[in-house]
C-alpha cells in the first residue's frame, strides 16, 4: 500500500526536513501551505523543483485554523499519516499575540483531529508537542514523559490543549495519536528569530562587516538543543509503533544562552570576555576588546522557561531512536552555513584571515 503522508506546516524548519525523509522512503507527501503577499517556500525550493514536485509531492493551500479546509483535504488527500507541525510556533511572540496563538496552536489541532474521525479516523497522527509544556521548573530537571506540565506562555498554555486534545481522541475514538515533546530542535533552516539562528546570523553578520553586535534577552536561560534532521526521524518512528503513545526527544544534555553564544564564537577562533551582570552584561572579543555581545530588555519576556533538560530514554529503549549531531556539531552546522551565505567564506578563511 502507497504511504501518503499529510505535513502541515510543510515551509516550516521541521516540515521541510521531514519532507525530504519521507520522500527519501518512497512516500507520497502533501503538504499544506498558506497564502502569503510573497513566497516564502525557500525550505522546500528544492523540493519543488525536483523531480518529486507533482509526481509524489503535492503543496494544498490552506490554514489549519479553517475547519472546512481541514475536512476537505483529509477527505481528498485520504492520507495514511498526518504529521501536524503547523503553529505559530515563537513563545515570545505569543505573549503580543496570545489569542491568535490559542486559535493556531490550541483549537487547530482539535479541528484536525475531528477532521480525521469524521473521514474514517484511520490515519495515524503525529501532534508536534514540546518540551514548552514543562514550564522549565528546575527542580523538574530533567524532564520526561512522567514530568508533570507547567506551561509559561500563551504558546505552552495553546500546546498543552493539543497535547492532551490528541490524548483524549487516542482514548475516545482509538485512534492512533501520538504526542512527540520535541525539545529545541535547530539547523541552519532555523526561523532567524529564534535565539541560535539569531546567533548564528549575528556572528557571520559582523564578519562580514553588516552588523556591529549582538543583542540578546535572558542569556542564563538553558535549553537542552538537538540538530531538527535528528529529531525528523523520531516523529516517523513514533507512527511506526504497535501502539500509539507519547515520546520526549531530546539531547539529554543541556546549555545556558551564554553557552551558545561562546561556542558559536569559538567556531571562528573568538573568544568572549564577560563583564558586567543582567542587563549591563557584555561580552567583548578577548583578543581586541571589540564588543561584540549586549543585552536589550526589549528581548526579556513577560515569564521565562528557565531550565529544559531532557530525559528521552522512553524513545531510545523503545523507539531504538538516537541523535547523530551533538551540541559542539550543531553549532559548527549553524555557523558554518550563516557564515557561508551572509559573508561568502568559511570558519577556516576567517581564522587564516585573522592570524595572517
Ligand atoms: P516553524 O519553522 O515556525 O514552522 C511553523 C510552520 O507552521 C510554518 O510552515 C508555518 O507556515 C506554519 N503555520 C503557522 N500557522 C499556520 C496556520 N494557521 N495554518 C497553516 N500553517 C501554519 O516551526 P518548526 O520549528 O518547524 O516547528 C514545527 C512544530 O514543532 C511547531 O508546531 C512547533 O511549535 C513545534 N515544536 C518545535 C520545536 C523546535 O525546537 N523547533 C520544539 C518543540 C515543538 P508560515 O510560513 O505560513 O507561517
Ligand atoms: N528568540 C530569542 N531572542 N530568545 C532569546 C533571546 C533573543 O534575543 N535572548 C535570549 N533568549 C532566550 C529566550 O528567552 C529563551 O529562554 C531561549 O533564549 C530560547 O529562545 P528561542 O530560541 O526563542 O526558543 P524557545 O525555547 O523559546 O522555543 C523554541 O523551543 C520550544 C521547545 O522547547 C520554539 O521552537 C518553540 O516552538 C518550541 O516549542
């Protein structure tokens, strides 16, 4: 029988990867897309214009939030699986726009999932939940499947009714629905506003000379951080099982803002000299005395996640998952591809330029 899987928020870091995986294991893979005033499909550019476009990978406009949308394509896509990764995914964006957040986040995923019962309920179901949903209460740390929720924002809060709408339907009506609690997953697709990727960027921004520094919010907090290809892998594993359940990905290892900032600046040879606390913090290049890092109250949030460590056991017992890229290989990733695009060189050009 044709694999066909259904990807909302296909565009989106995750959905392109999880495309091209699906795709590489001979699935047909649709996927939805919303309608912009520009394209914004360069995730998957290279998708479409391969060989796959139209022949096994199909683009549906559409907004999950729409319910007669979500009933029409479920009924004419007739998928075997639903990965839904569509939402508006930043935590400090959904304080400005908490309701919206509750609609795209929360409410959509129930819509789905009714859309999926009412056409037969037979597909399986992947519900992107994260590790947001623990609050980051440090003495949680670290955090499984037993780990009890305290959301911090109106995202954490949206996801915490998808996460247990995608429970309830797996109770009620047997249907196959597991919820994945992702911790930070990144790339060098990344969205540019979120704290790596903003890094990243900034880094090779001032090598090239168009950016003077960095400006952060809440550099103390700590996120365990895994590579998104990895973590891809994990979601289709989750449909792959006897029966359905919940599984914690995560690195199990876990770093401060600070930290990354470091390493990423340590790519390239740089190291950070700190002086000052909270918001007069500031980092300069040890060697010149350049400054290169500050903080902006502007990024502080109205309640902050401290502390996501993860404990993703449960998925490597029985899963048999594993992440291939490690903190270190994930920030040389990051760097190495930002560096590349904004600045036309890689670490080892910059390193050479700097001790000539
Ligand atoms: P992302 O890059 O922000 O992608 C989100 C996707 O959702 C985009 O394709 C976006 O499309 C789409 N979308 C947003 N609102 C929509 C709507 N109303 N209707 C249809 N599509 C909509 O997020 P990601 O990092 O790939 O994450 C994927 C999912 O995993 C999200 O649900 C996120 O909350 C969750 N998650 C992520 C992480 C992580 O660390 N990355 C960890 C745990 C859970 P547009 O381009 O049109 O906005
Ligand atoms: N975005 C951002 N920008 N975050 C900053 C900044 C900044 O300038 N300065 C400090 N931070 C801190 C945030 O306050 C947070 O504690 C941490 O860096 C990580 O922020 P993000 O990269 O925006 O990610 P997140 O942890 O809030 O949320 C991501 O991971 C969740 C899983 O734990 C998103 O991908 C969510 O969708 C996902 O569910």
């Amino acid at each position: 029988m044709q694999n066909i899987a259904l990807i909302t928020g296909i565009n989106g870091q995750d959905g392109s990867y999880l495309a091209e995986f699906l795709l590489e294991r001979g699935y047909e893979v649709h996927g939805l897309l919303r309608r912009h005033s520009t394209v914004n499909t360069s995730r998957i550019d290279h998708i479409i214009k391969s060989d796959y476009h139209k022949i096994k990978f199909f683009l549906h406009f559409g907004d999950v939030t729409d319910s007669s949308n979500m009933m029409r394509l479920i009924a004419e896509i007739r998928p075997t699986e639903v990965y839904n990764l569509a939402a508006q995914s930043h935590v400090g964006i959904s304080f400005e726009v908490p309701e919206y957040t509750a609609d795209a986040t929360g409410v959509s995923t129930l819509k789905l999932l009714e859309a999926i019962r009412v056409n037969g309920g037979n597909c399986r179901y992947y519900q992107a939940s994260t590790s947001e949903l623990f609050g980051g209460l440090p003495e949680t740390a670290p955090q499984s499947e037993t780990t009890p929720f305290f959301p911090k924002s109106p995202y954490g809060v949206a996801k915490l009714y998808s996460y247990w709408i995608t429970v309830n339907y797996r109770e009620s009506y047997n249907m196959y629905a597991c919820n994945g609690i992702l911790f930070n997953h990144e790339s060098p697709r990344r969205g540019e506003n979120f704290v790596t990727r903003k890094i990243t960027l900034a880094i090779a921004g001032i090598i090239a000379g168009t950016q003077e520094k960095l400006s952060l919010g809440n550099m103390n907090a700590k996120r365990d951080w895994g590579f998104a290809g990895d973590y891809v892998a994990a979601m289709w594993l989750m449909l792959r099982q006897s029966k359905p359940d919940d599984y914690v990905i995560a690195t199990n290892e876990t770093h401060t803002v600070r930290e990354f900032v470091e390493a990423a600046f340590a790519e390239l040879s740089i190291e950070i000299r700190w002086q000052g606390t909270g918001v007069n913090e500031k980092g300069y290049d040890a060697e010149t005395g350049k400054l290169l890092v500050d903080v902006n109250p502007e990024f502080y949030r109205p309640a902050e996640v401290e502390y996501l460590w993860g404990d993703s056991t449960k998925a490597e017992k029985e899963l048999g998952w594993k992440r291939n890229v490690d903190f270190k290989g994930l920030v040389k990733m990051m760097v190495d591809a930002d560096l590349q695009t904004v600045a036309g060189m890689t670490a080892e050009d910059y390193k050479r330029g700097r001790t000539d």
